[in-house]
C-alpha cells in the first residue's frame, strides 16, 4: 500500500518537469528517503535540494501507516512542515529530532537556505478514515481506495469541476482552470486562489488521490475530463456537495481577475 509521495522540486514554481509532470517519489511504509545537497551531482540522496546551505544529508523522511514521519540531521536549524490545507497550520522539527510524526495530508517541508529556503512538498493519499463501526476482531480496516477530505481546498476544486454535470448530466462541457477559478473566488477560503494553484489542486488529485494513468493523456483537458469522469462515476463527488460552492452569480470576476 502506498503511504506517501514526495512531489520533488523543480525548474517550476510548482514542481513540474518540462513536460509539465511533477517529479514523484512513491513510498510504502517502511520506506526511507534522504534528503538534502547530497555529494556533487546530487547522490546521496532521493531528494536533491541544491541550496549551498542545505547539508549534504539534511534529514529523511519515512512512511509508516497512513502518516509520515521526519527526521531532522541538523545539529543547528529546525525545519518546518506546512499543512497546506490548514489556515497556516505548521510544526516545528527540531534539530538532531528523529521520527517526528507529521499527521497532516498535504504537507510543505521547509528548510532554511543561503536563498531564503529550499523546499518540498509531501502528499499523504492513504489516509484512512472511518466508515462502518468495525466489531471487534474484524480484522484490519479496510482503508477506502480514493480517501478524499471534503473539507479540503482540492475537494472544492473537484467539485467546480464536475458542477455542470451533476446539474445536468447530459452537459458534456467542463470548466476551464479560470472558470473555476471564478467559480470558487467569492468563497473566504478561496479569495487568493489563482490558476496555478487551480492547476496544482487538479495534479494532485490526478497522481496522488485519483492515481489517473495518465501517460498518453498529456492535455490539460483530457487530464481534467478524466478527473471528472471517475469522480462522477464512482459517486465521488454528488450532488449534495455542490452545497460547499458559493451561489451562482456571488461575486463575479473580471477576466483579468480570473486569469491572475
């Protein structure tokens, strides 16, 4: 069972390669992975940060269960781990600290660095939670194929995503990433959204929630067709959700607003 991934950093503000695929690392618990400047060239380590401040062997992370834990290599620094979801929600790691739990979902590891901070972000998709009452003895629970947070920042934009059909399934439109950019924009959580950060939500369902086989699907559209194709077919999204969208009509955006 895959615990974690590690969206590595890249030529990109949001981690993505030329192709426009982030670079992933999949870990199953049990699994380790080091991080830091590594020796020249990066080896060393699975997670390469170039910052000349960054030690060679900075830290690892690793997989256990449904959480992550980190260890801190430094003997002077701490590190902090973002919860990217939270409403600034952070935790502190502090230096030679080994195994700290970090419970958060979507998570931003942040190191301090000669250019201000080097960073990677930690995706944790297998989080289990609780469906039926299990008896006692049951056995193990059963941990549901595609966990999604409904209270999440990415649930909203799969829900804008998939609005017009649960309206109506005969509309085979989608939004656009600015659409739903307009779409979610009046909601207080949402007021800073933007399109990259719209483009980011839908890769991380795609690779990290939805595990899309996406190979020969390199289209923004088709990758977002098939997010709501999937969703709507196994009743991911439904139509009581759409209660979590603003009303339609509230505060509409300029087309410079919807395309910052």
């Amino acid at each position: 069972m895959e615990t974690i991934i590690v969206q590595l950093p890249g030529p990109t503000p949001w981690g993505t390669d030329e192709t426009g695929r982030p670079d992933l690392i999949h870990l199953g618990p049990g699994d380790i992975a080091d991080f830091g400047r590594g020796t020249p060239g990066g080896a060393g380590v699975r997670i390469v940060l170039t910052d000349p401040g960054i030690s060679r062997r900075a830290g690892q992370l690793e997989a256990a269960g449904d959480y992550w834990r980190l260890s801190n290599f430094s003997r002077s620094v701490s590190y902090v781990v973002e919860n990217l979801e939270g409403a600034g929600e952070y935790l502190t790691v502090a230096p030679g600290r080994l195994g700290a739990p970090v419970p958060f979902e979507f998570s931003r590891v942040v190191l301090p660095a000669l250019s201000g901070t080097a960073t990677f972000k930690v995706f944790a998709p297998q989080h289990a939670y609780l469906g039926e009452q299990s008896a006692p003895g049951g056995g193990e629970q059963t941990v549901h194929p595609f966990a999604l947070d409904p209270t999440s920042k990415y649930f909203l934009v799969l829900v804008a995503l998939c609005e017009p059909r649960l309206r109506d399934p005969s509309d085979t439109g989608l939004p656009g990433v600015g659409q739903i950019v307009e779409r979610l924009r009046p909601l207080e959580s949402c007021r800073d959204l933007t399109r990259s950060a719209v483009n980011y939500h839908i890769d991380y369902l795609a690779f990290a929630k939805l595990r899309l086989d996406l190979r020969e699907e390199t289209a923004t559209g088709a990758k977002r067709s098939r997010l709501a194709s999937v969703a709507l077919r196994f009743g991911l999204v439904r139509e009581e959700h759409l209660g979590l969208l603003p009303s339609r009509g509230a505060g509409r955006l300029t087309p410079q607003e919807a395309g910052a």
